[in-house]
C-alpha cells in the first residue's frame, strides 16, 4: 500500500506535520499536505487515492464528500472529527465515506487504520479503550500496530482463506517468503492457526464476504458496511 497517495487537509499545522511524519516513517513517499490552494484543486492536482480531513460537522463532511466524489470519484474519503458519536455515520457512509476517525488518535494509529480501510474495505470509528489510548495496553489493535505494512496485507488475505501460494502469486512473492511473514505474524499476534487469524480480523471489523475483499459500494447497506473497531 505504501504507493498509494495520501492527501492531508484541515486541523492544525503541527497535527498536519506530524501525520504525514508518520506516513512516511512507513513507507509512504507520496504523502502530502493541502498547500494554500483550494482543497478541491489540490485533488486536481494529485488525485488522491487517499483523502485524510479534519470536518467540524454533519454539513461540512457531507459537502466534503459531494465534492471530492465530483473531482475525483475514486479517492477514499477519511474523516477526522472530535467524536464520531456526534455524527449520522450511517448518512455519510451513504454519500460515500469510507472512514471516520477520532482526533484523538495518535498520528500512527491513524496509518493503521488508514491501511485496513483501503486494504478491507472497513469504515473505522473506534470506539477505543480508554486505557489503549492512554496507556497502550496491549489489545487486538495495538498487535496490528506491530505488523509491518506487508504483513498486515497478508493477514487480510489470511481472512479470505488464500492458501500460501495463492497470497504469493497475488503479492508476487515466493512461498517461502510468505510463510517468513507468516511466522513473524503468528509470533507477534500469538496466533497458533489461520483460524484464529480470522477469529482476530473479525474482532478489528473486518468481514469476510464470499473470500473476496469487503468493497464498498452503493449496493451494500450501511448496516453491513459499518464496523466498529472496539
């Protein structure tokens, strides 16, 4: 994933500075913040695959998503807000949204949640502990922080049930590599089978759907499209 572009808008300058920092840290080289031109004609410019944007409210995110689907209708559409609970998400997930993220969310775990977005097709609004905010006790969703960008890539192809050879040939590796990502997955999430890999991704929000990824598309509710990271 780390070839996808990624377009930062909106909050403050340090908290724009600080996540394309941790973009960068890993591996994503077309990580960029929205210069003093309009936001709108920054999309023209690189057409994001990815657009991050810190919204106030309901009306803002909604013209928001009505814009960038009109310039540029295959980015990804991330919103940063105060408290999702405040928001009708089942609304913006309609006008287009794939994710809606608090601000407290330190800059890393935004990337985290960024790649399970575009890597599962999963609408993020953590409704975090406390405690893994604060404190970083160890949960499902720090273990994923721990896995590196390509072996959270194979992980969720490990919930679709690809066999060894079928995730090489998809990732153009050899086998033998992706049984080395395999064992380093399994030692840091203390996974003992892909069974309990799958058991881990359904408890992150993701869902398996006919072994193929979750794509998010108007023909799909917003009940099955919502996902709540716990």
């Amino acid at each position: 994933m780390s070839d996808y572009t990624i377009l930062v808008s909106g909050h403050s300058a340090e908290w724009r500075r600080n996540l394309i920092a941790a973009f960068k840290q890993n591996g994503y080289e077309k990580a960029f913040v929205e210069g003093e031109k309009e936001l709108m004609e920054s999309v023209r410019e690189i057409y994001p695959d990815v657009l991050l944007r810190r919204v106030e409210t309901q009306g803002e995110a909604l013209n928001l998503i009505k814009e960038l689907k009109g310039v540029s209708p295959f980015s990804i559409a991330v919103l940063i807000v105060d408290n999702p609970d405040y928001f009708d998400i089942s609304e913006l997930i309609n006008a287009g949204m794939m994710g809606c993220l608090p601000t407290r969310l330190r800059p890393r775990q935004i990337v985290a949640a960024v790649e399970l977005i575009v890597a599962a097709g999963v609408i993020c609004t953590p409704r975090m502990n406390p405690r893994f905010l604060d404190e970083h006790q160890s949960d499902h969703s720090e273990l994923f922080l721990s896995l590196t960008s390509r072996e959270r890539e194979i992980l969720v192809l490990l919930g679709e049930n690809k066999s060894n050879q079928e995730m090489a040939d998809e990732l153009y590796l050899s086998v033998s590599t992706i049984k080395t990502h395999l064992r380093s997955i399994f030692r840091k999430l203390g996974l003992r089978s892909r069974r309990d890999a799958q058991t881990i991704l359904r408890e992150m929000g993701y869902n398996d759907k006919n072994d193929k990824r979750l794509k998010m598309d108007k023909n799909i509710d917003a009940s099955t499209k919502l996902h709540i990271i716990k």
